[in-house]
C-alpha cells in the first residue's frame, strides 16, 4: 500500500524571517507561524520528495467555518501554487493582511 500522506511534524528554522518554529502536535508543520511562508518540499503533502526547495509566499487567504483560515502559496522558484490550513498558533496579522492585500514577507 503506498502511504499518500506521512506526517512529518518537526520544528525548523524559517527561511524568510529566521525565527525557529517549533512543532506543532496535532498535524504537520507546514509554514512559519510568524511569517507564513513555506517551503516547497513535498510533492504529495508530508513527503519532502521534492528537491524544488523554493521559498513559498502567502497570495491569498480565504475562510471558512468549516476549515478555518486557508491560505494559499505561491512557490518564488518553480511558481506552483497549493493551498495550506492555516495553524492555531499563526500570526492572524499576517493572515489578515495576506487578506486585504498588504502583506509583505519583508515586513516579519
Ligand atoms: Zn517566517
Ligand atoms: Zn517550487
């Protein structure tokens, strides 16, 4: 049986703002909860089999009561856009502004 999804939850350092993120327990880790941006590592989510490694932004934010905060990534290297959760613990002044359109990852 191939497993789509490995959870892979490990605290790293943020490539955008250097602030070391801690894990988070209840799912992956995914994004910086300070700045949001990502890093293109997995091809299927949780697998880190891709060697892009490209620094991914926040584009756009939507919610719903359902799923809470989605945000949506731009990769700055191969351009591939995805969809992420936000976490509980995300900087929601960073999720708003990546909202009205002001966000600017310099800014973290
Ligand atoms: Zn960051
Ligand atoms: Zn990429």
């Amino acid at each position: 049986m191939t497993k789509l999804f490995s959870k892979n939850d490990d605290s790293f350092i943020c490539e955008n703002c250097h602030k070391t993120i801690d894990k988070l327990g209840y799912t992956s880790r995914d994004h910086c909860s300070r700045c949001l941006c990502s890093k293109h590592v997995d091809i299927l989510p949780g697998d880190r089999q891709n060697d892009c490694q490209g620094l991914m932004v926040p584009i756009s934010c939507s919610f719903s009561t359902k799923k809470g905060y989605i945000i949506t990534y731009k990769c700055t290297k191969c351009g591939e856009i995805h969809n992420n959760k936000a976490a509980n613990d995300d900087n929601k002044n960073a999720i708003f502004a990546v909202m009205n359109g002001s966000y600017n990852k310099d800014n973290y």
